[in-house]
C-alpha cells in the first residue's frame, strides 16, 4: 500500500481500510486529500486482495467536510466551480469504482463528510455519531451531492427536514431514516465494517461488481431501459469461469472457489 499525506490506507482481513487522517482538522478534506483518496480508492479498486474498501475517519469523527480555510481564499467564482468540481468527481468515484465501498461511521459526520459518506454504497454507524448538512448555517447550498443523493437515499421530506434546519441527526434516528445500514455500539462501526468485507470475500467479485454496476446504472434510467440493461449484464455474467463454478458447487454442496474470473 502507498503511504500518503492525509489519509492512511491499510489492508485489514479482506478489507482496504481507507482512513481519513487529519484528526487535528476533524478529518477536514482539502485539494491534498481528495487527490489522496482518488489515488487510493484507484489502487484498491484494482488490488486483487481487497473485496471491499471500508472508509473511516481518524479520532473522534468521520469528517467536519470541507476545510473552510481553503475555502476562505477563493475569491473568485472560477475558483469555487472547479473545487466543487473536483469534489464531485471524487464523490463519483465511490460509485464508480468496482469494490463495494463501505463507510464506518463515528462521532461528527458533517456536511461534505456526509456528501461523502452518501457517495459510499454502505453506511455503517455508531451509538453517538452525529450526520448534519451545515450549509444552510452559513449561506450556502451543499454542492458535492447533499440535494441530490441525500433524498436519493432517505426520501425528499426527510432530506429537506436535514437541508433546512441544519440540526444533528443522531445514530438512532438516521438509521430509521435508512441513512445508516447498520447500527453499533459506540467504537464498533468499524469493526462492524471488517464483518461485512468478510461476508463478500465469500461472494464471487464479478458479481458484486456488476450487481453494483447495473444499481447505479439503473438508478438513471426509466424502469424499461433498466431491466434491459439488467439483462445485458446477467447474460454477461452467465459465461464466467465463476458462475460455472457456482453452479458446480452448489450442486456438489461445497464451497464455490472463485477467482473473479
């Protein structure tokens, strides 16, 4: 694994910790850790040790979000639309990367934190841990996906209840919400994370990839060209080395050895 500036990146079990580490800023990102996460989401993506990538934060929090301080010298507009630009296509690549992306939650999750955290395919949360959108606070609308992913996930009115008031959520009314997918203990959502990669490093990768795939695809199409698309991929998958061998271990009642192949 490369070693980085602003986040740590480890291999755990079956997992790609993604540790996002600046706790002396609340896990503040700035321009230098988006292009580390874009460059260690990349080589997870691609490590055929890795089934899943689990992103947390160091210390006591996910992420305050943005780091206003580099927000505070862009004075020009220019300047701003290519950040949120760059924000967007990091976001992005949560979705598009082909490993399930898992985020393990404690303590603040804060506006671009919570962006962030929608753009993961997972949400693990802890006892205490906190999700807020602040914009409204200090005049802005949120720009790296809180109006669109946020209702995406809990439903319009829900979403506009976070956007409007910009009160904390706490860990037991965002999992009713279906923000989080999973509730622990305070100190446990990480763990909770490791549970899960091991789960799928018993799944078949090519599976999980497309199954990821034909979701977000399908979220942007009308219903028809989706189950279309979802036929493509299944007739993709049906002549893999690992579909054959799936089928082949369940009917001699073993477990499958696949190889993503």
């Amino acid at each position: 694994m490369r070693e980085f500036e602003t986040v740590k990146v480890e291999q755990v079990g079956a997992a790609g910790v993604l540790t996002l580490n600046r706790p002396e800023k609340r896990n503040a990102i700035n321009f230098k850790m988006m292009d580390e996460i874009e460059a260690a989401l990349a080589d997870l993506g691609v490590s055929d040790a890795v089934y899943g990538v689990i992103v947390t934060g160091a210390g006591a929090c996910f992420s305050s979000g943005v780091d206003l301080n580099g927000m505070r010298d862009m004075s020009a507009a220019r300047d701003f639309t290519e950040y949120m630009s760059r924000w967007r296509r990091l976001n992005k690549l949560f979705e598009t990367n082909p490993k399930p992306i898992v985020a393990a939650i404690e303590g603040y999750c804060l506006t671009g934190g919570l962006e962030l955290a929608t753009a993961c395919d997972l949400r693990v949360g802890a006892e205490g841990s906190s999700y807020t959108i602040t914009s409204s606070k200090i005049g802005t609308v949120p720009g790296a996906g809180g109006t669109q992913r946020l209702p995406r996930l809990i439903g319009v009115s829900n979403a506009l209840d976070i956007l409007f008031s910009a009160e904390p959520v706490d860990a037991n009314r965002a999992r009713q919400m279906g923000l989080l997918n999973r509730l622990t203990n305070r100190g446990g959502a990480l763990e909770e994370a490791l549970n899960m990669v091991e789960t799928y490093a018993q799944r078949a990768p090519l599976s999980l990839q497309f199954c990821k795939r034909a979701v977000y695809a399908g979220m942007n199409m009308s219903l028809d060209d989706a189950l279309e698309f979802e036929g493509f991929v299944v007739n993709t998958i049906y002549t893999t080395t690992d579909k054959q061998e799936g089928v082949r271990a369940f009917l001699e009642k073993r477990a499958p050895r696949f190889t993503g192949r």
